[in-house]
C-alpha cells in the first residue's frame, strides 16, 4: 500500500483502500483521513462515501456520519 499512495497519492481510489485497510487493521484515525482525502479528491465516489460514514459510526460520530 505504501507503494501504491508514493505513485498514486492523487487517486481517489487509492485513497479509498488505505481507508479500508487501515479500518480493517483497527486504525480508525488514519482510516478516517484516507477516507476523507479520497472524498476530497473526487467528490462523486460513492464509495469514499460509504466508508467514511461506516467509519464515523465507529468512532461514536453519528451525526457526523449522517451527513
């Protein structure tokens, strides 16, 4: 993943599954700011969306996640 976010960093996409990995690896934090640097990259990617709201009901932001 390393390899991927130094040649890819301005990918949505890539963003999206080191949001994914890092959520599965337990860390919330940094899967919530991959998440939300892939919503910031591209606006229209239901995924980074869908991900970063799993993630903030995970960490108690319901309201946060409602948005």
């Amino acid at each position: 993943m390393n390899q991927a976010m130094k040649y890819y960093s301005g990918e949505a996409e890539v963003h999206y599954m080191g949001a994914v990995l890092s959520s599965m690896q337990g860390n919330l934090a940094e899967a919530e700011r991959q998440a939300r640097t892939a919503v910031e990259i591209d606006g229209s990617y239901d995924r980074a969306y869908e991900i970063l709201a799993s993630i903030l009901y995970s960490e108690g932001k319901y309201s946060d996640a409602a948005d």
